[in-house]
C-alpha cells in the first residue's frame, strides 16, 4: 500500500503558470505531480552533471542529422 503525504511549498506565480503551460495541466495539483513524476523517471537526474549529459546528446542527435542530411 502506499504512504501518501500532504506537502506544501512557496512558489512564484509566474513559475507556476510556467510549469502549467509546460506540462498542460490546467490546475497547480496536476502540475505540480506531472513534473515531480518526470522529474523521478528522467535518465538525466541520475547521472552527476546532468547539463553536461543532455548536451552530449543534443550535440549526438544533431550530429546525425547533419549526416543524414548529407546523404
């Protein structure tokens, strides 16, 4: 069975309409659990230096499709 706990925070309006818009949710609650849940499945919280990793990956995607381009 699982626990469930209530939590509060102090956020900015603005990033919360922010992180509405991102996620597509109309209410804060939906928000809020959409990219707490994204945020515990994405590969990139796991790894050290995150920002170093997705550029990595960028600069790989982008790199094949240069090369694909040119064929």
């Amino acid at each position: 069975m699982a626990h469930i706990m209530h939590v509060q925070t102090v956020l900015v309006v603005e990033d919360i309409e922010a992180l509405k818009l991102k996620t597509g949710e109309t209410n804060t609650k939906d928000a809020l659990a959409k990219a707490v849940q994204h945020y515990l499945e994405c590969e990139y919280t796991k790894v050290e230096d995150m920002w170093t990793k997705k550029l990595e990956n960028v600069v790989k995607k982008r790199t094949k499709d240069i090369s694909s381009d040119e064929k």
